[in-house]
C-alpha cells in the first residue's frame, strides 16, 4: 500500500516535471504576451480604432491566450486540449478580421503573434495531441486543422 502511493506520488511528480519541459507553458506565456501587446496597439492607430469588431476580436483572443496560458500552468492534458480548441477558433477570427482590415501596418503587427501561436500550436501537436479523443474522428494530423 505504502508502495504504491509512493510511485503514484513519483508518477505526478514526474508528469508535472514534463509539463514544465516540455516548452508549452513558456510558448503560452510568449503568446498571451505577444497578444497583450497587439491588442494594446490595436487603437493606437486612428485608421485602425474605428472599427470596434476588430478591437473586440483582438480582446477576446488575447483574453483567451491568457486563459490557455493558465491552463497550460496546471490543468490536464485535456483541459489543455480544450483551451487550446478555443485559443485556435479566437485566433482564426482574429486572423480573419487583420486580413480583412487590408492595413499592412497591423498586419505587420500580427505577424509576431502568428509566430507566438505556431509555437503553441507545435507544443500542442507534440505533447498532448496523442490525448485528443477525436483526432482520429476528424481524420489524424494530416488533415486536421488544429495541428496543421
């Protein structure tokens, strides 16, 4: 008995020793970060402010990168998984609205964030993407959106 809450204490210890290696929660924090930033800088510009829906997507997708950020500190691989779904559909609208802005000047801005989420997007993909129980169901990595 003694035994084992001895190696499930070492199992947690050594699962909570890979989720701080293992690079996402320092991508997570570059993100939330980096989308901080954009957001902050999305009504500095007149030309840009005007438009309230692209403020409030930039404000929801770094409201969310701040919450994946939280997750990636201690919750499940799960809880990872489904924060991360939600990180990448805020993303894609965000994505959306910049294109559609046509300002080069804060598409040149978005650029950092971009990068900031494919290195969240890689650690997913690497560390917790053999958890997601519907991977398969949407056709493995090859073809879903999430990893890709």
């Amino acid at each position: 008995m003694k035994t084992c809450r001895i190696a499930v204490a070492l199992f947690a210890l050594v699962w909570l020793a890979a989720c701080a290696t293992n690079g996402t929660l320092a991508a997570a924090d570059r993100l939330a970060q980096h989308a901080e930033v954009f957001t902050s800088a999305a009504c500095s510009s007149s030309d840009v402010c005007f438009d309230a829906r692209y403020y409030k997507t930039a404000e929801r997708f770094a409201e969310q990168a701040s919450e994946f950020r939280e997750t990636a500190d201690g919750g499940t691989p799960l809880q990872i998984l489904s924060s991360y779904e939600h990180l990448w559909r805020e993303y894609h609208k965000l994505r959306h609205e910049v294109a559609r802005s046509g300002n080069e000047t804060v598409e040149g801005e978005f650029k950092a964030t971009t990068r900031a989420f494919r290195q969240v997007q890689q650690c997913v993909k690497q560390w917790y993407s053999d958890r997601d129980p519907l991977l398969l169901v949407r056709g493995g990595y090859s073809y879903d959106p999430y990893y890709n």
